[in-house]
C-alpha cells in the first residue's frame, strides 16, 4: 500500500470518501506497488476473473432458458442450441470458458510452484486459493450434469457414489445427496441451485484472495522481498494494466478459437445422447481437467483407499508452504528443485493421459507409478530437499543483477540509494 | 480474581448457549432433512414384472425406484457353476443359495457396488457381468469375484406373486 493518505481533489470526491472511502480504494488499487519484473505467467490472475466474469454472465443468461428438470433439462439445452437468439454462441462460450478457466487455473498453479509464491507471507492467499480451485471443481461438475445427457447422468453417479465409500454413514449420505434412491429430478434441481451458487462464493473468495495478496504484495521471478514503493516497483496503473490487457487478449484468441471453431473437442458425443438410467456409456471419463484425479482413483484397487488417494491428492497442496522447507522461493535459484518441479508436471500430465485411457494393463501399471510419484514429491522429495539442496546465491534486489552487484550488502544498498 | 468461582452470570452464559444451540439445531435440521427422499419418491416402493417371456440364459432388465434391477432365468451350468464356488474363493462370501431362493432365477439391483454404473450381461472373466466403468467382474450369481467393487450385487427383497409375476420391494 502506498505510503502517503490520498485525498481527493475535488469537494465533492472529498465529501464522499470521507464517508465511503471507496476513492482511496481505487486510488490503492492504481498506485499498488508491483514488483517491476513481472513476466507473463504473472498475467493469470487477471484472466482468471475475466473467466470467472464470463461464466457469470453466461451462466446467467444461459439460466433464463434452461429448465431444470429431468424431463426437460435435455431438451432445453437444445432448444438453447437450436432455437433461442445466439444461443449456441453463449452455450458454447459457456462450456469451453469452463475449460479455459481451468487451463488458466492450471497455469496460475504451475507459477506459483515453480516461483514458490505459496511460501511464508503468502500462505494464506494460497490456501484461500486451494479453497477456490475446489470450489471451480464442483462448480464444472454440477454444470456437466445439467444437460441430462448420456456422461451427466453417470458421470453424476459415479461422483456421487465416491461419498458411499464412507464407512457405515456411506450409503446414507448418497441418498440424502441424490434425494432419492438413485439419480433423478431432485438430483438435478439441487445440482442446478449450487451450480448458480458457486460462482458467487468464489467471486467472495476471489476478493479475499487479492486482499491477501496486496498485504505483502507481489512475489516475483526472483522470488525476493522487495521494498515498495521503491525503485524495484511500477504502479499497477498503467505498467502491469496494459500487460495483463494484452495477456487476456492473445488468451481470448484461444479462447475464440475452440467457441468458434471446435466447440465441441473438449466435451464427449455420449452426453447428445439423453440420459438412460439403464445403460451405462461403456467408457466413462471426466472432463479432461479432472483426469489426474480420476486417474488416481483408479489406480488403487480399494474403493474407500481409492478416494481417499483422490481427495488427498487435492488437499495435500494446502499443506505445501509446510512441506517445502526451503527458505528460497523461486526455482530460478534450486537448480535440484528445478528439475523436480519439471518432473512433477510430467508425472501430472501422464495421470492425465492414462485418466482418458481405460484402466487397464500398462495404462493401470503407469497410473500407480504416477501416482506414487506424486506423493512421493510432495512427502518425501519437496521436504528433503528444501534442507539438502545447494542453492545459487539470490540477488538483494531486482535492480542489482542488472546494474552490477557487489557481494557486500552495505555498498549495495548506498549505490541503490544514490541510483534513487 | 484470583480464586474462579462459578456464579450466577456463568450458569446464565451456560444455559443461554445451550438453549441457542437447540434452537439453532431444530432451525438447521429441517434444511438438512428437505434433501432426503421425499414422500413421492418413496411412494414408487414397489413394481410387479411379468417374467413368463424369460427363457432360460435371458436377462431382462426393469426399473424400480430408478435403479436397474436384473432378473435373470439362469441356466443348468450357470447354477451349477455359481453353487459349486467355494465361499473361500469370495471376496465377499455369500451362498448362492441364500441370493437364489429359486435356483433358476436370480433377482438383484443391476448397479455395481463400486460406484454404480450398470454393468453388462455375459460378460468377464466369471461369464457373469461385467462392470465397463472401472473393471468389476461378477460371477453368475452377481457375486464380486474381480476388481475394485467392495461387496456382491445387492438382492432387493421380491417375492413371487403368481409363477409369472415377480413383485420387486
């Protein structure tokens, strides 16, 4: 935050920001100190809410047409396709955007396990993350299973059968989830009211995040502390505005490229097909940015340690400030770690791939290395290492590699006060 | 202040957090409890199936209370092969006499234990079923003999109501 107490110049601006200080907001907001070396994996964030704005606005738009209800539901969904006014435009800018947001999320993530971002003070914007991304899972999920097709009803099933792995309260819960005594029409409405929730709780969550995030500020690509304002920062307003501007727009290039011209390669043909209690879709398989997680689910043999795998695959990264005992944030500076943190979106990409494939054979033998390769990261590498590894010295400031440094802090520190 | 003695005001806290938390649990459990099957789902408790097209080594499949139910005529080899199945070999024992009150035919919820797909007729390693979601095989008696599914095929209560007429719940 900036040092100085804003006021605003006009009469008026001052009259009301003495009583609703929503001048000192923005004004907050535009000075915000940014780390200046900012590259652009730092560029998610903001296309994170434009994902989150977009799947608001066409959720709710897609909502005035649709009806939630088992006889129905199917056939809304194409009179949305067919028949309402650009329908298929928002229908399908809303299916993908749900991939997009994930993929984004997915890169977001990567950044901050590579710059180490999630470590001490940022632990609690990571959390606050974590709680997100959870949140966007069962947002997809819900959604998935609105359209009544085919991959809806038994992916809905499949899912919420995980719940009956539970002991002797199991079966009991699955029930009261579904309403019923498998899935049906009161699965589908209650489906429908948290899928419209969600959004909202995550746009609460999103700000607590970004609040959490402007206590310390920025981490960035050297991972340092820096001092702000200093000359180690730019204001957000226009430096880091018109980067992430341009971010969003090469990402909407993307993004308009699977609404416009495949719309449909990320969804699967089964779920045109309305659903059939009675028949099950011989291959069943998830959208594909929950693949790593199915694909450990099945790689254990028993249903209760199988889901228990699943879950603790997800909520281990909240432990991870914890886990990585190393003081040093950015990968650029643990060459060791480097290398683990390449290997490790290797092994998530092969669950990924063999989560697709059917759980068999090689496919089921590659799946339980992967996934014993994925603990074995975050368990035994990620804390070993953080106390074996011989990092590469860290620079004191931003500036300093670039303008010659000198190893002793006193002399650098007047040469960046008389740069100043 | 040294010495904590418990006086009026804390029984009053005491007996005011105990009131507010019955008050605020009969609040909640009316929310918790709307989800749960209501009485129009419950209604639909039973179905009656008429079986007399059924050769035997034919399944048909119906639909009670939304799931699958599988009611097989099954034949000479399958029930010989499904009694002679030592209860050692099972992962979840179970006699087949005690699933197949009548031998020839075997009624039970066609949703795998695992997660609940429905899994396919005459198929697996046991030429029972076979579940195509996550690798289950049962044997002819619906028993899980393979894969991931904890427990057999769950037999619903049905009783005979003519010899043509089975009656499922």
């Amino acid at each position: 935050m900036s040092d100085h107490e804003y006021t605003p110049k006009s009469k008026a601006g001052k009259w009301f920001n003495d009583r609703l200080p929503l001048l000192t907001l923005a004004n907050h907001l535009t000075d915000y100190p940014t780390p200046k070396n900012l590259n652009y994996w730092w560029t998610f964030g903001g296309i994170l809410t434009f994902c989150l704005i977009t799947q608001i606005v066409t959720g709710l738009t897609l909502a005035m047409h649709y009806i939630a209800h088992a006889d129905m539901a199917f056939e809304s969904v194409e009179h949305i396709m067919r028949d309402v006014n650009y329908g298929w435009l928002i229908r399908y800018i809303h299916a993908n955007g749900a991939s997009m947001f994930f993929l984004a999320v997915y890169i977001h993530i990567f950044r901050s396990l590579f710059y180490g971002s999630y470590k001490a003070p940022r632990e609690i914007i990571w959390i606050i993350g974590i709680i997100i991304y959870l949140l966007m899972m069962a947002a997809a999920f819900m959604g998935y299973v609105l359209p009544w097709g085919q991959m809806s009803f038994w992916g809905a099933t499949v899912i919420t059968n995980l719940f009956s792995a539970i002991p002797l309260v199991g079966e009991g819960i699955v029930t009261w989830l579904w309403g019923g005594y498998s899935v049906d029409n009161p699965t589908l409405t209650r489906f429908f009211t948290l899928h419209y929730l969600i959004p909202f709780l995550i746009l609460g969550l999103v700000v607590l995040h970004i609040w959490a995030l402007h206590v310390p500020g920025n981490n960035n690509p050297v991972g340092i502390d820096v001092k702000k304002p200093s000359k180690d920062t730019v204001p957000f307003h226009p430096y880091i505005v018109i980067k992430d501007g341009f971010a969003l727009l090469m990402f909407m290039i993307v993004f308009a490229f699977f609404v416009f011209y495949t719309p449909n390669i990320l969804g699967h043909a089964d779920n045109y097909i309305e659903a059939d209690p009675l028949v099950t879709p011989a291959h069943i398989v998830p959208e594909w940015y929950l693949l790593p997680f199915y694909a450990i689910l099945r790689s254990v043999p028993d249903k209760l340690l199988g889901v228990i795998a699943m879950l603790s695959a997800i909520l281990i990264l909240a432990a991870l400030p914890w886990l990585d005992t190393s003081k040093i944030r950015s990968a650029v500076f643990r060459p060791l770690y480097k290398q683990f943190y390449w290997i490790l979106v290797a092994d998530v990409l092969i669950l990924g791939y063999v989560g697709a494939m059917p759980a068999e054979g090689l496919y089921l033998l590659v799946a339980r290395v992967a996934t014993a390769y994925y603990f074995l990261h975050f368990l035994v590498i990620l804390p070993v290492l953080g106390l074996k590894e011989k990092t590469l010295p860290v620079p004191l400031s931003i500036t300093e590699p670039i303008l010659g440094g000198t190893a002793n802090l006193a002399t650098a520190r007047n040469k960046e006060s008389s740069i100043k | 202040m040294s010495e904590k003695k418990t006086n009026r005001r804390d029984f009053l806290f005491t007996a005011t957090y105990a009131v507010g938390a019955v008050g605020v649990g009969a609040t909640v459990w009316p929310m918790i409890d709307q989800m749960n099957p209501d009485a129009s789902v419950k209604a639909l408790a039973s179905t009656e199936v008429d079986v007399s097209s059924l050769t035997p080594g034919k399944t048909i499949t119906v639909l009670w209370r939304g799931k699958p139910v599988f009611i097989r005529r099954r034949t000479e080899d399958e029930i010989a092969d499904a009694r002679s199945v030592k209860l050692d070999d099972l992962k979840d024992p179970e006699k087949d006499e005690d699933r197949a009150k009548n031998p020839e035919w075997l009624v039970m919820l066609g949703v795998c234990t695992h997660l609940g797909c429905v899994p396919l007729n005459d198929k697996g390693d046991y030429n029972g079923w076979f579940c195509p979601c996550h690798g289950s095989h049962y044997d002819t008696s619906g028993r899980i003999r393979k894969g991931p599914a904890p427990t057999n095929m769950e037999v619903p209560k049905y009783e005979f109501v003519n010899a043509n007429t089975i009656k499922i719940g």
